[in-house]
C-alpha cells in the first residue's frame, strides 16, 4: 500500500478519515495524497454571486492552498510524506481520475451520518466512488483515536466473481493482522439451506490460504440488516463487502442500495472492494 488517497472538504468528517489514513500510512510506510475538488460554479456562487473571472478563480483556489497547507501541518502527519492536489473538477470524477492518473492503491473517506451526506460528499458522489472506484475504499464515519481491524467482517455470496477482490482484503486482512469473519446473509428471498451455504463458503475458501478466519451463517430479513446485525453481534471493527461496477449495484449478493445503505448506516468503518 504505497499511495493512500484522502479527499478533503476540510469538514471534521474529512479529518476523521485524514486520522485513519495517517495511522495506517505510519505503519505501512505509505505517502498520503490530500485532495481537494474546487467545484467553483457551486462554491463561488454561494459567496461572490455569479460569474466566475480569473480573480474570482484565484481568490477560492488560495483559500484551498492555505487551507491545505494549514491541514498538511497537523501534528499527527508529522514524518509521513504527504502531497497535495486540487482540481478543478466535480467531485465524483475527480476523485475517481486522481485515483487513476496518481496511482492510488487505497481510499481514505469521510462521510457524514445516516442524516445523508454533506458539502463534498453529497449521497450520489460517496456511492458512485464506493461503486466505481478500482482500488479499495474505507470510508469513516466517526473519530477513531485508535484505528483497528482486528475483528474484520466480510460478507459476501462468495461466488466465482468474488475471487479478484477477495484477495484484495486479504492483502488488507493481511496488513492489519485481522481475524476474518465470513458470513453469509441468508434471507427470504434469497434463502439457502444451512449444508448449501456451508458448501459453497468451504469450498470458496479452501482456494485461498489465510490463517485465521471463521465461517457464518446468519439469517435476517434482509441483506444489510442482517450485515449490520452480525457485526454488532461479533463486536466487529472493519465491515467489508465487494461491489459491482454498474447501475444495478452488487452483483448477486448485494443487490439494490445496499452500499449507500450500508456506508450511510453502519457506525462502524466501512471497505468496499471493486467486483
């Protein structure tokens, strides 16, 4: 994990994952890319009125490059190599082209409660990143002084497609010295019998070689539901979950709205893997 990629509307929400992500670049040797989006039709409009000239174009991209160099001088970024980038760019598809065009391998985010998200990361913006974006992203919800993810949830169908990014989160799982809990979701409309799920998550796993883990069987009444309830019920610290590249959403397993669902509603950190 060389490059991590941190957006930052400067909100306490950015600085929560801005923490997270200097936690685990300390440990794992890695440079931090601060990124700003100046969205100017949007944020120059509130404070200057219509119309946008070079004066008025110079004046928010100052205010963001003091800003940033404000922030980039925190005590707790201190030794860790940190760059910064500001674009001219609506927020969605600059975070996704940075990602690209810097070689980001991990995306830190922050995002606001259930009560929908705010200022940069606006409801569409956070779930079309999670859903496009090609490398992992972990996605803060609170201020953690102590970041870990020593008890990782992975939730998944655990079919053939799954196999890719399945071995993303265990270079992950692998970083933070995790023990992985494998559950799958059973629900009414997708129901399994118990030596069917077992079945398929032996033989999902039995391909990969990953010392600690347990498999699970947990029965709700619908996907994110039952994710959030077994979470809670193995006092989990990291939930993950595997997303697919298109408008429907997840493949199989996830389908509909269950990412912004989950990202929105789940307090603890949420990491999401490209299907």
């Amino acid at each position: 994990m060389k490059r991590i990629l941190v957006p930052t509307d400067f909100s306490d929400h950015a600085e929560y994952a801005l923490r997270v992500a200097a936690q685990i670049a300390r440990e794992n040797n890695s440079e931090i890319v601060l990124l700003h989006m100046l969205e100017l039709p949007h944020q120059a409009s509130d404070a200057v009125g219509s119309g946008h000239d070079i004066p008025e174009i110079m004046f928010f991209k100052n205010k963001v490059i003091s800003n940033l160099e404000e922030l980039m001088e925190v005590d707790y970024l201190e030794g860790i190599t940190v760059s910064e980038i500001i674009q001219f760019e609506k927020a969605f598809e600059g975070i996704l082209a940075v990602s690209k065009t810097n070689n980001i391998d991990f995306i830190v985010m922050g995002s606001h409660g259930s009560g929908g998200f705010q200022e940069m990361f606006i409801g569409s913006n956070t779930e079309k990143v999670v859903r496009f974006s090609d490398v992992p992203v972990l996605v803060i919800k609170n201020k953690t002084d102590n970041f870990k993810a020593d008890n990782f949830v992975f939730a998944s169908d655990f079919s053939q497609e799954i196999k890719k990014p399945f071995k993303q989160l265990l270079e992950i799982a692998g970083l933070f010295n995790s023990k992985l809990n494998l559950v799958m979701i059973n629900t009414p409309s997708s129901f399994k019998p118990t030596h069917i799920a077992e079945k398929i998550m032996n033989d999902f796993i039995k391909e990969f070689n990953y010392p600690n883990y347990s498999l699970h069987i947990y029965n709700d009444v619908n996907v994110e539901k039952g994710i959030l309830n077994f979470a809670n019920s193995v006092k989990a610290d990291l939930i993950g979950m595997c997303t697919h590249g298109r408008r429907t959403g997840f493949a199989h397993f996830f389908n509909g709205s269950v990412s912004e669902d989950l990202v929105n509603h789940a307090i603890r950190p949420v990491i999401t893997f490209k299907i």
